[in-house]
C-alpha cells in the first residue's frame, strides 16, 4: 500500500528493499543447502550444487488488482555438480523448508524496511509482520482475493483446510485481461485511498514515531512460572524459549524458523540470528546433540537437567507404602464390568514401583480404570490428589474419580509459597494426560 501511495523515487527504494530481500532468501537457500544435485544410479547420492539457476519474476499486484509487490522464483531442475556436469536437481529438502525460506525473505525485507526507511513493524499472527499505521480497514480493502476465498469457504478462512482454501482460490481466480491496467489501475488506488481517507506514508511515519511499539509491550509480558529457558529477549533466545515449553530438543529447522519470524519483529535479519545462534552455542546455553551443521539439533543444560531429575526419580525401585494385592483383587470383584485389559492395568499401576504409567488410546476406558485405582487407594488409608496440565483436565479428573485435582501450575505456585497440600509416604499423585505435561513440571512432581 505504501507502494502504490509512493513517488517514482519511493518505489524504487522500495523495489530494491525488495529485490535485495528476494536476494538474500535465495542466497540462504544455498547457505542451508535446501537444493542438491542426485548422482550415481538411480540418484542415490547427493551433494551440494556449484550453482543454482532461478527465474525471477516480479509482480506488482494481486489478481483482484490491489497493489502487492511479489516476486515468483523459479527453480531450474538441473544445476552443475561440483564436477561440473548438470544434473537434477532433489528438492526434498527445500520443499519441507519451504516456509523457512519464507521466513528468511522476511527478515531480510524487515531489517531493511526498519534500517532504511525507519519503520515500525507489528505482528500480524503466524509468523507475518504489518507495517504498523495502516488501519485494518484499510488493509480489508485493499486484500480482495482474500475476502473472495473467505467469502468462498463461508466467512471462516482460519477454520477450512488447506484443501477448501486451495479449492476457493481457484474459483474465485478471476482472469487477468478483466483487470485495468497502467494508469486506470492507478487512478483506482488513488480513488479507494481518498474513499478511505488515507495518506499511507503520513500513516506510517506517525507510527513509527510511536514510543511503545506493539512488540516490545510483548516483550515484557509477565513470564510463565518457570522463568525462559535463555534469558533475554533477543530473536533466538526468545524463539528457543518458546518452543523449549513444548519440546525438549528443538531440530534446526524449527529454531531457525521461529527465530527468523522473531528476528522480523525486531527488524533483524539473517546475520543477527546466525550470529546469537552461534554465541548461544559458544557460551554453553544451547547445547549441540548432533555434530552435523546441516541435521544439527539442540538442547540446554537446564532441560538435560530436569530430564536426568525425572528419570532419577521414576527409576527408584519401589514405592515406599506398597499396597497389598489383597486390596486390588477385593476392589476389583467389586467392579465386575471392568474388562481384562483394564484389570491388568490396575495391577500394574498399584505394583511396586514408584513410577508408573498407564497409557491407552481414547475411549479404552482410563476414567474407569482411574476410579478404581482411587478406590484402591482409599481402601489403603491412602490420600490421593490429582493434578493435569490444564484446568479443563483437571476439572474432568475431580469430577469423574471425586479426588482433588488441580492444574500443575497453581500446585507448583503453592508449594512454592509454602502452601501446598504436604506430600509424603501415604500420598497417591495421579497425574492426567502426563503425556502433555512438560518435563520441568514433571520433574518438581
């Protein structure tokens, strides 16, 4: 939009921020090694090409006609191999990182839109960045094909499938020959930006004078109870930190990814990420597993940590009330509809270890089985509390075994306060949905 409402100079800058963005997204796909050449029978191996060929295509508008500067690359099949023959070209790689390219090209243009021009950048979900001062009723009438396909699939894009999207795209994609072109298009524009009361320029330099970007109030959002895993707020730090909350060892496609979508907000761009990356390795925060730079992974000493904690924990030979199998056969002949599965399971999760874990697919019946269990702890003069991930499932184990359950969160806060319900010898955990728990939170249970 700041393109079409631009002078023939203002274009040009902005085509080169651009086509240098465009630059470097390709050149990142060589640094990663996404294309290779296939050789020996049958393709076999593969190796890194001497040389990729791209036909660029640049585009100016949508095919509604809105103003939406893009450029098509195409990738020739055939490169030269390091003995300079040509041979095919095995996109595997790139296909699966294809939206890491993607990522790359936008950390690329945002680094030069903020260091160039001086603009501020807002997040605009999915790892996509705005330019902040458009009005969303500005950009609503400026995204026509999206309002057709949304229109299509019934009004909820974010709900259809990937397959009703591509399905809506293609019936609603107009022909090209029906839109004004040159100098009607323009007049278009400038008729809707008037419609709209809008100077997109005088928009977006007032926002960029704005004190408190959107992104930094993020930044000091209140932190979770256990503190990120790599202090800081920069785009790898924050990216390895989010998604440390959820895995334990981060490939490098996803670290790269989540930390380029980062490195956008922050109008930073490949060499930023590349080089705290390579500090955070060096001072022993992010911990390499793999040694190969291109199937490289990582995790942290605090993660390696807990999970050695967790499996100290879960291999102690025997809990220290041990309940009778007397209790377990006297409860169960009381439950008659429990099946032989369940009966067996019962067994186990009541035997002698520490640690167990019951694991069954949906619908198997575990709520039955927990009942039971619950009722065999209490016949042993047990106490029994529950805890699970979320308060939904937490709400769902009380009211389905009658046991105080709680989320993990609010239990680890109040133990630590000092408020939490004792533990000891005599105390049955039933954890629920374990599988969705993290690993810090099962450690400190």
């Amino acid at each position: 939009m700041i393109w079409a409402a631009s002078r023939p100079e203002q274009r040009t800058q902005l085509e080169a921020i651009h086509a240098a963005a465009v630059e470097e997204a390709l050149g990142f796909l060589c640094a990663e090694e996404l294309a290779e050449v296939r050789l020996g029978a049958g393709g076999q191996w593969r190796e890194a090409p001497a040389g990729l060929m791209v036909g660029r295509f640049d585009h100016y508008t949508s095919r509604a006609g809105d103003p939406n500067c893009h450029t098509h690359c195409v990738l020739i099949n055939a490169a030269a191999s390091q003995d300079r023959k040509y041979r095919t070209l095995e996109p595997e790689r790139l296909y699966q990182w294809q939206l890491v390219v993607g990522s790359a090209y936008r950390a690329a243009l945002a680094e030069r839109l903020t260091r160039e021009l001086g603009l501020r950048l807002r997040p605009a979900g999915q790892g996509q960045f705005e330019i902040a001062g458009i009005p969303q009723t500005a950009i609503e009438a400026f995204s026509k094909r999206s309002a057709a396909i949304e229109a299509r699939v019934g009004g909820d894009r974010a709900a259809a499938s990937g397959a009703q999207k591509e399905i809506a795209a293609l019936a609603t994609r107009g022909a090209k020959a029906d839109l004004p072109t040159g100098p009607a298009l323009e007049a278009r524009w400038t008729a809707e930006l008037s419609a709209l009361d809008l100077d997109p320029w005088r928009a977006v330099s007032e926002a960029a004078r704005e004190l408190a970007p959107e992104h930094e109030a993020e930044l000091s959002a209140e932190l979770p109870f256990d503190p990120p895993e790599i202090a800081g707020t920069t785009p790898v730090a924050r990216a390895a930190s989010a998604l440390f909350r959820h895995e334990n060892v981060l490939s490098r496609k996803s670290l790269i990814e989540r930390a380029l979508d980062e490195a956008a907000l922050q109008g930073l761009g490949l060499a930023a990420v590349r080089a705290e990356l390579a500090e955070l390795e060096r001072s022993g925060q992010l911990v390499r597993l793999v040694r190969s730079e291109r199937q490289a992974c990582w995790t942290t000493p605090g993660i390696a940590a807990a999970e050695a904690a967790l499996l100290r924990a879960a291999d102690r030979p025997a809990a220290e009330h041990v309940i009778p199998t007397p209790v377990v056969e006297a409860v169960l002949s009381c439950t008659p509809q429990l099946a032989e599965e369940q009966k067996l399971a019962l067994h186990h999760v009541s035997g002698a270890a520490a640690v167990n874990v019951l694991e069954a697919g949906a619908g198997t019946g575990k709520t039955t089985t927990a009942k039971a269990l619950t009722e065999i702890a209490r016949r042993c003069e047990l106490q029994v509390i529950g805890l699970a991930p979320s308060w939904v499932a937490a709400d769902e184990l009380r009211s389905s075994t009658g046991i105080p359950a709680q989320a993990i969160a609010k239990w680890r806060h109040d133990h630590a306060q000092g408020a939490g319900t004792s533990l000891g010898p005599d105390t049955l955990v039933l954890v629920d949905e374990a599988g969705m728990v993290g690993t810090k939170d099962l450690a400190a249970i």
